[in-house]
C-alpha cells in the first residue's frame, strides 16, 4: 500500500463492518423495544425540543439542505420518572408543555399522548 492507498477489498470490509454494525443496532433497539411492555400512566408535557440532523458537508459545501428535523417531547410521570421520546411533527406542533394527560409507550418508542380534558 505505497502512498497510504487502501484496497478495495479493505474498503469494502470496512464499508461492510460499518454496515452491519448499524444494522445489528437497529435490530436490537427494535427487538428491545418490541419486547418491552406497553406503559400507560398520567403524565404532564414537562419540555419540547427539536434537533436539526444536518446532511454531511452541507455547511462546507454551501449548499441549502436543511437535513432532518427530529422533534421530541419530554414527560413527567405520576411516579416522578422523567421520559422523552422522539414524536412526530404534527404531534409536536399540537402538543403544548405542562399540558397533563396520559401517556402511552413502549421502550423508547412513543405510542400516544391523550390529552386530559
């Protein structure tokens, strides 16, 4: 390998080792959160937050991408637990803070949020 070249077959074992390590941690957060059991409990809005994922080198490329927005919500249980979970765009646009309600999930997967009426 003069001049720091690599193989493509190194790249490729490398490409596929990242591959398969982000497919082996998809899996176990989905089984993880499949196996977990459905949690229903009254629970008040505490925080809302959003996170922009930017594309990679957008900023350095100059180009107008905006990426991925990802929005969570942030409860406070009954029992005093504090849980955020990722939730939906129309979810958190309708979804106001120290709103009190209940709150359904599973793992870290949010299900639905009732608003108390």
């Amino acid at each position: 390998m003069p001049g720091g070249e690599i193989s493509v077959s190194t790249f490729l074992i490398m490409f596929g080792s990242v591959v398969g390590v982000c497919v082996v941690f998809a899996l176990y957060r989905f089984l993880k959160d499949r196996l977990s059991p459905k949690v229903e409990t009254a629970a008040v809005v505490e925080g809302k937050r959003k996170y922009v994922q930017s594309p990679a080198g957008s900023a350095a490329k100059g180009t107008s991408n905006p990426g991925v927005t990802l929005y969570y919500l942030t409860f406070r249980t009954q029992d005093g637990a504090r849980v955020e979970l990722r939730v939906s765009q129309a979810m958190y646009r309708k979804t106001q803070e120290a709103v009190s309600g209940v709150l359904r999930y599973q793992g870290s997967r949010f299900l639905e949020f009732s608003q108390a009426e």
